[in-house]
C-alpha cells in the first residue's frame, strides 16, 4: 500500500493566488513526521516545511503552511500569494518511528506545480 | 558552511563500467543517506548509515555498495553499471534519526548509464 499520496501530478495557479497541494498518508505508527520538499528544475532538494504527529498547532513557514488533518491522516501544504518561482516538483515525505525500522523518509509522487502571471 | 555536496553534477557511464558517487557534509551530521529518483518518481532509498564504520540497506540496494570511513563522507559505488541504474542520485544528512529532525538533501548527480 501507498504509503504517501500525492494525487495531483500537476496544478496551475495565477500569480499572487493561494494554491493548496494534497498529501495523504498511512502509518500505524503513533509518532512521525511529515515534510514537504520543492524540486525545482535545477534538481535540488529544498525543506520547506515541517509537521509533527504530536503538534497541536499547524505549521508555518512564511508563506508556506500545512493544513495537517489527523484524522483524515492528510497534510496538505498551503502556498499564499504564489510567486513565479514557486514552479516546481513538490514531494510530500512521512518519516515513522526508528524503531519501526524504517530509518529513511517514503515519498510521495509529487506533484508539479505552475504558477501563471 | 556548505552543507551536503556531491560530485559529479553529472555523469554519462558504459554499461559494465564502475564509478564512485561522492557527498561530503559539514554540518557534523551522523546520520547520511542515499536515495535515487527515477523520472516522474518521488526518492527511494538506497543505502543509509548511521555513523563512521556504521552503514545498513535501503529499500534498493542492489548494485551499489558504500562505506562510510569518517562523519563527513558517505561515497556510493556502483558495481557493472546497468541501463536501470540511470536515474538522478541525491545523498542527504541529518542530525538524529529520530522522525522530527529534518533531512537536508545535496545537489544530486545525473547519472546516464548507456
């Protein structure tokens, strides 16, 4: 089973609009992380952005958030006011407990996103 | 700081040929990683270690071997390199394994195997 779901292989956005990207996950695991990542086209693998299972609050990066749902086991990233050089490849990625013996963190797919002016 | 490096940017290999991936960090990490992403594909992980002279498989391991002989250095070898080994290689370090600390990714190598 897929453990990361990235269902949208591409959006577009216009300039300066708030574009949501989708994530769902599955883990039996009480503790992990999520993260999202953005690939731009020279290839480097960028943080953007980070959610731990026990935090209350949703996190904020500037104008990157992440509306983290539990229950539904979602954890979209919010991109505000997008600008031209958020094109790129967004990867959602969950890291479990270590002791799961999965040391690494599973990606999603990702999906590429265009912002328009 | 330069955090996680990688050499070569690029590299175009004969089917059969060998060659060694290099990622060096300066952030004092234990914790280092190789993964590769194959076109339109999120990263797997090839091999990972957790300390000098410390090192353990990933989820596709084969054809590659590492060693990881100081904290700062964790070169990947591939073997007989073969057509399904073409893909883009990214090393990456962090602090702790535990599932809250952030994985900082090098540049990555273009590896083309013909």
């Amino acid at each position: 089973a897929q453990k990361i779901t990235q269902t949208q292989p591409g959006m577009f956005v216009q300039e300066k609009e708030a574009v949501t990207l989708d994530c769902t996950y599955d883990t039996s695991d009480p503790s992990y992380g999520l993260f999202w990542y953005k690939q731009p086209s020279s290839g480097e693998m960028i943080f953007l952005i980070y959610q731990g299972s026990y935090d209350q609050q949703n996190a904020t990066e500037g104008r990157y958030s992440l509306n983290f749902q539990k229950a539904r086991k979602s954890a979209n990233l919010v991109i505000s006011a997008s600008q031209l050089g958020d094109s790129a490849m967004y990867f959602c990625a969950m890291r479990e407990r270590v002791d799961t013996g999965r040391r690494a963190l599973t990606f999603g797919s990702g999906t590429r996103l265009q912002v328009q002016p | 700081n330069a955090g996680v490096t990688q050499t070569p940017k690029f590299r175009i290999l004969k089917i059969g040929q060998s060659m060694t991936l290099q990622c060096a960090q300066d952030m004092n990490h234990n914790y280092m990683y190789w993964y590769r992403q194959d076109p339109g594909m999120g990263l797997k992980l090839i091999y990972y270690s957790v300390g000098a002279g410390i090192t353990d498989k990933g989820e596709v391991p084969n054809g590659y071997n590492v060693s990881r002989s100081t904290t700062e250095d964790f070169p990947l070898r591939l073997e007989l390199a073969a057509p399904s080994q073409t893909s883009v290689y990214f090393c990456a370090s962090s602090y702790s394994e535990t599932s809250t600390d952030t994985q900082y990714f090098g540049p990555g190598t273009r590896l083309t195997v013909l």
